[in-house]
C-alpha cells in the first residue's frame, strides 16, 4: 500500500497559513498530478511528505503507517526537484551510485543496480559522461535514475521539466508516462503547467491561491467539467458569462443580458441550482461553431462581429464581439479535409454550440 493521505493537515511560515485543513487521497500507484498557481503551497505539500517540513497539525500516512514525525530517511520516499540537485564534478554512474554507496553497499550491488536504472532512463553508454556535459533532458533523466535507485514506494515529482524546452518536455513527458507504467509506484507531479498535468495524469487535483483543494478527478473530467470558476480558467481557456437560471416544464435555459436565453443541459444538478438564480456559465472556445452560413443541428445560436483572427498553424482563434457588448473566443480546428469557409475581420458571422458543452457554474 502507497497511499498518501493528509488528514486535517495545516501549515504556516511565520504566522501566514499556506495550508489550511488539508484532505487528500492520493491512490497507490496512481500518476496524480497537483495543479496549482504559484505561491499556492504545491512544493509545501511535497515537502510535507519528504519529511523536510513539519507540519502545524494533522496527519500524514503512507498506506497505513502514520508518517507525520518519521524522520527523512525512514519513509521511502523520493524527489525529483527542478534543479535536479546533480554533482556536476561527477560522472552519470556516480551521481546515480551515490545513495547506494552511503549506504555502504557492495561494489557489484551498485554495478548492477545502476545498469538497471540507466538502462530503465534510456542513459546506457553515458556511465562516465560530466553533469555538466549533458543536455537539459539528459541531466533529468540523471536526476529520475538517482531517485528511483532506491525503489521508493513514491516518487515526488516537482516541476522536473520547468527548465526544458517545449518540444523535449513533450519527450520527457511520455517517458515518465513509461517509467510509471513501469515502475507502478505512486508518482506525485506538481506543476503550474496544466498541459503537463493533463498529458500525465490518471487522477488531478486542482489548487487555489489560497492552498485549498478545488477539485480532484481526471483530466477529462475536469477539463469538461470544472466545478469552479477558478478550475475553468486555470485548466484551458473559456468564455465566462453571468446569467439567471430559468427552469420551466424541466426545460432548463439561461437567459444573459442583451443575448436573450440559451439551452443548457446539467448532468448532475447541485444544490445551488435554482429556478431564477444568478449563475456563470462556461463554454470552452473549441466547443463553439464558427460560421457565417444558417446551420442546423445546433441547441443555440448567437450573433456577432470578428474583431481579431490569430493564425497558429494547427488552428485559428477568433475574438467575436456581441450585441451586449460581450466578447467571446472561439477556437477552430484547420482540418481542411474539404474547401473550409473564409472568415475575415469585421466579418458577421454565427456562433453555435451544443447544450451540453455549456458548464453552469455558482456564482
Ligand atoms: N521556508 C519558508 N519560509 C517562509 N515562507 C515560505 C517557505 N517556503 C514557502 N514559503 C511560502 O509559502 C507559500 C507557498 O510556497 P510554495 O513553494 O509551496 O509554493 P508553490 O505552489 O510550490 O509555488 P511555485 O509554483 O512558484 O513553485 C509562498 O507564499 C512562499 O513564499
Ligand atoms: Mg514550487
């Protein structure tokens, strides 16, 4: 069993309280990603669990083992942080020998157990390669290899890829995909970066400013599914509107100043939903049709003027200006597998979308 779990956890520096009766499940062996803005208390969370920090009050387990007050070296846990924390006066096959050899272990133990591991991050052939002369996706395999020498029971991850470029975080991200389907340890992965969350994790928590956990569950769910307004602009982009709920002969419409009222369609009704009560609702840019041509099939319509085309590559975004002075942004996929219709500037065109892909969220 590698459970984390923190029950009714808190914790302050100097008298500021980063984290406020913390609740969290993270399964054994899952991939969990902790999303969160930065300041919010991600790498305090982490540290909590490596034993080097205490908290104010609470507890910590790992599976059912209480590890609240267990000194560092007794919980079998490791971290990948993002400055890697290699030697660099050493060699790939020291810096990944080096636990193994305070631990006094005989010369052949190490010899095969560093061959596992370099094997296991693609690293064989660079045994006596400098730190200081590999590339920033070499060094944080380096850094992946010294953690998971040890076979920890978890594997903290916080932010290792912030000093790759795009297209190798990418790379490194689908080799930790690999290395966990692998290794079937719990990985814990902290990141700002909501991309790097999506792409890695089974499960997700969602982190406000204020260090409280908003939502949990996987990506897909909370990508289509925010539970907040928070989570619906810090996971991918949207268009926010306030409205007033209006529920009549189960027809469930919003109605938005100066746009009239949409269909909305809610899978699970919450308890604040009530007829003629103020709401936001979300609508994910690439959810939305763009077009200039009447289309049918759609639940709503709305109208307006194109005031800004950016071009990038994959597809295009669009910024519509409303009747109520409200602008909304619309993503289109340029599949181009027939002739595509030509939207210019200060065109008027039609914006539809489904009433299943509009979120309604508290106001
Ligand atoms: N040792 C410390 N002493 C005092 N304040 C600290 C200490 N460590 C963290 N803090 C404060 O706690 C808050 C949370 O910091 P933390 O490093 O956990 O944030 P984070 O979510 O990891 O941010 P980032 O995404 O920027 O890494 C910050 O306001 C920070 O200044
Ligand atoms: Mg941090």
């Amino acid at each position: 069993m590698r459970q984390i779990r923190f029950d009714n956890v808190s914790k302050s520096f100097d008298g500021e309280i980063i984290l406020k009766n913390l609740n969290l499940n993270i399964p054994s062996g899952q991939f969990f990603a902790l999303l969160g803005p930065s300041g919010c208390g991600k790498t305090t969370l982490l540290r909590l669990i490596a034993g080097l920090e205490n908290v104010d009050s609470g507890k910590i387990y790992l599976g059912d083992k209480e590890i609240t007050n267990l000194p560092i070296y007794k919980r079998r846990i490791n971290t990948v942080f993002q400055e890697y924390a290699l030697f660099p006066h050493l060699s790939v096959y020291e810096n990944v020998a080096y636990s193994l050899r305070i631990k006094r272990e005989k010369e052949s133990v190490i010899k095969n157990k560093v061959g596992d591991v370099l094997k296991t991050v693609r690293l064989l052939g660079f045994e006596s390669k400098y730190i200081r002369s590999l590339s920033g996706g070499q060094k944080q395999r380096v850094a992946l290899a010294r953690a998971i020498i040890n076979e920890p029971e978890v594997l903290l991850l916080d932010e290792p890829l912030a000093a790759l470029d795009p297209k190798l975080k990418e790379q490194v991200l689908i080799e930790l995909i690999d290395l966990h389907d692998k290794l079937k340890t719990t990985f814990l992965y902290v990141t700002h970066d909501q991309f790097e969350a999506l792409t890695v994790a089974d499960q997700m928590a969602i982190m406000s400013s204020d260090g409280n956990i908003e939502q949990i569950g996987v990506p897909k769910q909370i990508y289509e599914f925010p539970a907040s307004i928070f989570v619906a602009n810090f996971v991918g982009n949207t268009n926010i509107i306030d409205g007033v709920l209006q529920i009549k002969d189960n027809v469930w419409e919003v109605k938005v100043e100066g746009l009239g009222s949409f269909y909305v369609f809610v899978p699970s009704i919450k308890s604040w939903m009530s007829n003629g009560c103020k709401l936001f609702i979300s609508i994910r840019p690439e959810k939305i049709y763009i077009s200039k041509k009447e289309i049918e099939g759609f639940s709503n319509r709305l109208i307006g003027k194109v005031i800004d085309i950016i071009y990038y590559g994959r597809s295009t975004q669009y910024r519509v200006l409303l009747k109520n002075g409200k602008r909304l942004t619309v993503f289109e996929q340029n599949e181009e597998h027939f002739p595509q219709e030509v939207i210019d500037y200060e065109d008027e065109v039609n914006l539809y979308f489904q009433k299943e892909n509009v979120v309604l969220l508290e106001s």
